[in-house]
C-alpha cells in the first residue's frame, strides 16, 4: 500500500492501482492485475535504459526496496512497465536490493529531481501523513531522509557492501 502511495505521489504510475480491503482473514492490500507483454525478455528489461525501469530505481531508493527481482518487472503491451512485491520495503535500515544497479552512481535525470523535491514537501503533508497509517513514524522519516539523501548527492545509490546488493535468485 505504502509502495503504491509513493507511486502515485511521484506522478511515474510505477505500481499497479493498490486499494485496502476486506477479506475473510482482515483487511488487506487488492492490486490491479496488470496483464503482461510475455514477448518481452525480463533479463534484457531489467539491464535496459527503459525510462520506467530509471524512474524505478528512484522509486526503489526512496522506499529501500530490499526485493526487486526480474519477475516483479511486468512490461505492458503498451511498452510501460509497472514493479509489483513491494513487501520488503521501507525498512528503517538502509536494505537495497536490486537487479536494477545499471545507473549506479550517476546523475538523477532533472526529472528525478523535480519529483524528488516535490516528494519531500509532501512528506511533510498529505503523502507524510497517508503514509503514518501504514508505517511507523521512524520509517516514515527515514523515508524523507533517504529522499534528502537523493537530492544531496544528486546522484542514483552504489551498491552496498554492507548487505547483498542484487536479489537472490534474481528472477
Ligand atoms: N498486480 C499484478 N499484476 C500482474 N501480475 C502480478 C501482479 N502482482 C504479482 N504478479 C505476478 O505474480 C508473481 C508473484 O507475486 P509477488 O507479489 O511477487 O508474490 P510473492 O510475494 O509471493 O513473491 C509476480 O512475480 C508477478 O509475476
Ligand atoms: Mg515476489
């Protein structure tokens, strides 16, 4: 829910339309079903400079994504691509893991950093406060740091050498 809420707060559409619901077991999170284009190889999606899979990155980095595989890349017939399994996120420690490092260490587009800045003021309002019904107030400022972060350095994050830094198994 909460990948969904930064999602749709950056104007990028990188995560499926996300609803809370009710079910038999309590409330939980529904997800649009995204119809995938399977002619697309994932190994050569994930290793591309398709805009989407940059605007992921970012997307990942803000909300420390620790699981992005190449199956939870899911290109469209319309040539979007959409990122889905967003249960291993927002953790208080930095935790990025990711197939998707062909950026690492080089410029945001400006693009990035209109929607990084316009991210930070709405932390501090709507998306802040949306988000504090999902996830706790430290997780929640560290998500605004990692944002400042982004913008302080202006630059896509390195790998860490502190933690596995690509997914296992990557796909
Ligand atoms: N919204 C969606 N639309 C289309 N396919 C999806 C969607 N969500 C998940 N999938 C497919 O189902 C697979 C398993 O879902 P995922 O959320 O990764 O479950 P798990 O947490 O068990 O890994 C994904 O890798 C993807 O192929
Ligand atoms: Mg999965």
């Amino acid at each position: 829910m909460s990948a969904y809420l930064v999602s749709e707060a950056t104007g990028w559409d990188l995560v499926p339309p996300t609803v809370l619901r009710d079910g038999p077991f309590g409330t939980g999170m529904c997800q649009l079903w995204v119809d995938v284009d399977d002619t697309v190889d994932l190994q050569d999606l994930a290793h591309s400079d398709h805009p989407d899979i940059q605007r992921m990155c970012v997307l990942d980095a803000v909300i420390n994504n620790a699981d992005r595989k190449g199956g939870h890349l899911l290109p469209t017939p319309e040539g979007r691509v959409y990122g889905v399994d967003h249960g291993v996120c927002f953790s208080a420690d930095d935790k990025l893991r990711t197939l998707l490092w062909q950026w690492r260490g080089l410029p945001l587009t400006p693009e990035a950093v209109e929607v990084l800045q316009k991210l930070q003021a709405d932390l501090y309002g709507d998306l802040g406060a949306a988000l504090s019904g999902h996830l706790t107030r430290r997780e929640v400022r560290r998500t605004g740091q990692r944002v400042e972060q982004l913008l302080l350095t202006g630059l896509h994050p390195m790998p860490s050498e502190d933690w596995p830094a690509i997914p296992w198994p990557p796909f």
